[in-house]
C-alpha cells in the first residue's frame, strides 16, 4: 500500500514537472513553480550541485533525453528512476506482491557509494559546461 501511495506522489509530480517549460539556460525552471532563485550560484561563482535538475526532469517529460542528460545528467536519472518505481510499484500493487521485499535484497551501500559518485560527476559536469557563461 505504501509503494502504491508514493508511485502516485511519483506520478503526482511529473504531472506537475510536464506542464513546465524547460528554462533554456539551462537552470531556473523551478523559479516557474513560485520558487526562488537558487543563491548559490551568485555566492559560489558556479553552479550548486542540483543546478538543473527541474530542468532536466522537464525535459525527460518532454522526451528530449539526449537535452535532459546534456542539462543535469543526474535529473534525467532520477527522473528515469522514478517512473521506473513508479510503474514498477503499480505493477507490484496490481499483482499483490511486495516490492519492499524486493528491494530489501539490494546491495544498498553499492548503491550509495554509486549514487555519490554520479552526483559528484554530475556536478563537475554542470560546472565544467557552465564555465565562461
């Protein structure tokens, strides 16, 4: 039931993330949400490491994933991710079986080392593509 309920928060998202524009710097499309300026980049000289990541999320639910993964790979990544849980929690809600049992298996410290990894690259990735702008 739980899985069920955070496919739909997942899904409640994206319907939200879909009526975005994609800001076409690159960054700034959660500003359309009310949101603030990130201050990061003024105070810092570069951009945060989730700089771009609405943007690339916007993206992906526009299916332009070769822009999305050029913006903020890890955006397209945990967008990706996300529907994939989404879907593959309908899926286990529909048949009645448990996808908590499922994930209980994964190797968790892999993928938490793997995950600061990617983020780590992604925001050299951002910053080097962002340099001189």
């Amino acid at each position: 039931m739980i899985v069920a309920l955070l496919a739909g928060a997942v899904i409640a998202a994206y319907v939200v993330l879909a009526t975005l524009e994609p800001d076409a710097r690159g960054l700034g499309t959660h500003e359309q949400l009310g949101m603030a300026p990130c201050g990061w980049p003024a105070r810092h000289g570069m951009p945060c490491p989730t700089c771009g990541i609405t943007t690339s999320a916007a993206l992906v639910l526009d299916l332009r994933l070769l822009a999305a993964f050029s913006t903020q790979p890890l955006g397209a990544l945990l967008t990706l991710a996300g529907a994939t849980f989404a879907v593959a929690g309908i899926v286990h809600a529909v048949r009645g079986r448990s996808l908590m049992a499922r994930l209980s298996w994964w190797r968790w410290g892999w993928i938490g080392i793997g995950t600061l990894v990617v983020v780590l690259l992604s925001w050299w990735y951002v910053v080097s593509s962002h340099a001189g702008r």
